[in-house]
C-alpha cells in the first residue's frame, strides 16, 4: 500500500464574472501516489496548483472532489483524534524560512512547540530536561550547534533559519515531510547544502518526501520520481530520469529548457 494516495482531486473556490457566480478551479482531477520511503517531486511554474495540492494532503484545506489518503487512513472522514495522530506523522517544510519562525521565539520553543502540543503521546518527553535533550539532538541532525537553541531567528542566516524549520518538522519523527519550495528563497549555495542534508535526512530518520519545486534539475537530482503540473493538472509522471531528460509532454520541455543548469556537490 502507497503510503499516500489523492485520487481525482479537485479543488475550487467561487469567483464573481460579472453579475454571476462560478466555479474557478484552481486544481483539476489530480491523481498522485507516494511509496514509502521515496521522493516524489512535483514541479510547475509558479500558479499550477503546486502548493494547493500540498495543504490538501496535510489536511490544511478540504478538496472540492476526489478522496486523499495516508497510510490507509481517509484524511475527509478522519475524526478529530484520528487526524491529531495523522498531523504528528506528516509535516511541511515552507518556501520562507523567516515567515515560517517566530521572530520572538527562541529557537528552543520552536523548535520544542510541536513536543508540547503533543505532549499527550506517550513517546513524547515534554519534561523541561527531555525537551532540552530532543532540541539539541534535533539540531545536531541538522548541522547546526546547541548554542543555537538560546538566540532569536534574526540572529541566523536564511540557510540556518531553514536547518530549524527542518529541525522542528523532524520533531515528532514524522513518516512524510512536505517540503514547499524549500531552497527557492535561498542563494543557489545555500540551497544545495540544503538538499544535500535533507538526503542525508531521508536516509538516517526513514523519511517519504514530496518535494515541490520549480526547478525540473533539482527535482532530478532529489526525486526518483516526477510530476509536472500544468494550470491546476498533472501533464506528465514518471521515473526522474524519463521526465527530465527524455520529456514527452511539450510544457515539461518547455519548463526544462527555460530552467538553468545547477550543480550539487
């Protein structure tokens, strides 16, 4: 079983034309799987509906059609409790990695915030020691210092500010993480250190990713396997090598020739 599976997913909010009312969609009968422990990646220009499938798989918005599930769960008929237990197990990652922290947070309650929602759980240690213990090895995982756990988010650079929001979405020990454009705010150097730890990740925490990006070369080098999304619906899938290097549809083509080069150490 897929770990999550969206089958004909639309999603479509009301606009005036005029004197009328009607249905805009702004994703179209979306239909997308993601195995254990694989990376998918979607990618699109900016206004595909790339982001809009994202929070309707975190079971951020309800889609207008279709059904999303995780795990064999059915995220539209989940009841409270149940969706309490699906959010520790699947996190985002955002595109900014300033908006996404509170600036008058220490980065040892943000990063320990999601230990103390859930602090019901039995495998959570809220106490004050094991928040401190959690943190600092959260941190560590991510390349960074504990020293870091006493200072403010205005005291880090973009590409640290983005280890903490990866640090806090590893808080709970999630199965999949979300990751929205998560090096598109960042210098192009920064942002391979960036994909290159979350591979890393992937393999020591046995991470699913969806991983949401402009940038048909950088989904190549992270994801094994490919969508491409056009004006709200998927044009092409498939293995990473097949969509970014022999792409069938003309928009991927098109999307692969205007994107420059990068090159990850």
């Amino acid at each position: 079983m897929a770990l999550v599976e969206l089958r004909g997913v639309s999603k479509s909010y009301p606009r005036r034309n005029g004197i009328r009312s009607e249905e805009h969609f702004v994703v179209t009968d979306v239909s997308l799987t993601i195995e254990r422990g694989e990376t998918l990646g979607l990618v699109g220009e900016s206004g595909s509906g790339k982001s809009t499938v994202a929070r309707i798989l975190l079971g951020l918005i309800p889609p207008t059609d279709g059904n999303v599930s995780f795990a064999g769960i059915d995220l539209l008929t989940a009841g409270k409790e149940e969706m309490r237990g699906l959010r520790r197990r699947m996190q985002p990652v955002f595109q900014d990695p300033f908006a996404a922290l509170n600036p008058r947070m220490r980065i040892a309650d943000i990063i320990a915030e999601p230990l103390v929602i859930h602090r019901r759980d039995p495998q959570v240690d809220a106490s004050r020691q094991g928040l401190r213990r959690q943190t600092a090895e959260l941190l560590h995982a991510v390349g960074m210092d504990e020293s870091a756990l006493a200072r403010y988010p205005h005291e880090f650079s973009g590409g640290q500010r983005q280890r903490i929001n990866i640090a806090r979405a590893l808080a709970l020990r999630p199965e999949l993480l979300v990751l929205d454009e998560p090096v598109s705010a960042l210098d192009v150097s920064v942002g391979a250190q960036i994909v290159n730890l979350l591979r890393e990740l992937q393999r020591d925490f046995s991470l699913t990713y969806l991983f949401i990006s402009h940038s048909l070369p950088l989904v190549h080098y992270l994801a094994g396997r490919v969508a491409v999304m056009r004006e709200g619906r998927i044009v092409e899938t498939g293995t990473s090598d097949e969509v970014c290097l022999q792409p069938r549809d003309p928009y991927t083509q098109a999307l692969l020739a205007a994107t420059p080069e990068i090159e990850m150490a």
